[in-house]
C-alpha cells in the first residue's frame, strides 16, 4: 500500500507516522517563564540531532484556541532555555503526570511528585529523578504548517548523568539506564532489555567476503 502524503487526511498521518517510525525516545522538557515559574511536559517528536555541535530537536505541536502556544514553547521563547530530562522506566508514571493538561495554576511537577535541582549552565529547572538531563540553549525554531507546530534546535550546554551508569572510559551501561521509549499511539512504550548486536560492517571486509564467495 502507498499514499500521496497530501491526500491523507492529518489524522491519518498522524497513525500512520506514530506506528511505524518506532520506537521513539522521550523527551521530559523542563522549562521556565520569565518569572521563574517551572513547567514539565513530555515529548516524543524529539531526538538528538548532532555531536558537533551537540544538537537536540523537539517538535512542539501547539492547540487551538486564544493561547495557541504551549507552555513549554512559550517559555522557551521567553528564556531561550529547557532542559530535556531522559524518562526511564520508574518515571514513567510521573511522566504521564507531566502530559495531563491541568489548567495554569496547577504545579505539575509538584503534583507528579518529582523534585527539580538548578540548571548549572541556564536558567531552567531539571528533574532529579531521571537518569540523564541535558541543560539546552535554542540556537533557532521554525513555525511550520497547522497547529502552531514548532521545531525547536537547541545546543546541549551541559550534561547531567547519574552516578554510576557511566565508567571512567565513559562506557555507558544501557541496563542501569533503563530508558523507555514510545510506541503507537495506545499508550504503548518499550524498554531497552530486548535488544541485538550486529557489528558494523567494513568496505575491507565487504570485499574479502565477496572474493572468498564462490
């Protein structure tokens, strides 16, 4: 089966991207407005972009109505800050805390039970519950299509990692991290346990095998 992307209706996109593009890692973003008042949302449209420089990517859809912009984008464009806080699998009940969409004076990093300590490097809030917290300034943001859509680059400044996961050689011990990532759209995550190896192939190698091939 195939589709013109523009004969399907938005909705149908939306199934057909969210179920097939799997699994996606999950971005807990912490923010603050100019008066320094924190907010936490997740998000899944979200991964890391580059290593040179460190680079993140969030999409952030907005809603309709008088304040299109979510919390989230908003503070951004107020601060040029957040923080992307990793989700493991003991934050994910809190992380779903974090999605409900309570009205403006409900804390609810207060009301999912999570504590935040300071950005080292920006002036926003991170979570010290998860595992890897990575401080972001906005390098630049794209307004796109419907919904008040916004793309959201941002330049990791500071890394945050919990004691233990990472060695001296800053081998990174994947179990210890235990990260979840985001399956379909039926509330369906997964974890890291189930995983394989296949070790990357070399041109050498690819043209021993080929000459050695009867």
């Amino acid at each position: 089966m195939d589709w013109a992307a523009a004969d399907l209706a938005e909705r149908d996109l939306y199934k057909l991207l969210v179920n097939t593009v799997l699994p996606r890692p999950i971005a807990l973003v912490t923010t603050a407005n100019a008066e320094g008042r924190a907010n936490a949302a997740p998000f899944s449209f979200f991964n890391v972009f580059s290593h040179a420089p460190p680079l993140v990517v969030l999409g952030i859809e907005g809603r309709s109505g008088e304040a299109p912009l979510k919390d989230t984008m908003r503070n951004i464009r107020a601060t040029g800050c957040f923080v992307v806080n990793l989700v493991d699998r003991a934050l994910v009940e809190a992380m779903q805390v974090c999605a409900i969409d309570f009205p403006g004076d409900v804390d609810e990093i207060a009301t999912a039970g999570l504590t935040t300590a300071p950005g080292v490097s920006i002036a926003a809030p991170r979570l010290a519950a998860s595992p890897v917290q990575l401080e972001c300034r906005e390098t630049v943001s794209l307004s796109l299509g419907t919904r008040h859509r916004n793309l959201v680059v941002g330049e990791i400044s500071h890394i945050h990692i919990r004691d233990g996961i990472v060695d001296e050689r800053l081998h990174v011990d994947i179990d210890k991290l235990d990260l979840v990532g985001r399956l379909h759209g039926a509330d369906w995550y997964v974890t890291l346990r189930d995983r394989f190896q296949a070790p990357r192939q070399t041109l050498d190698g690819w043209r021993g095998r080929v000459r050695t091939t009867p």
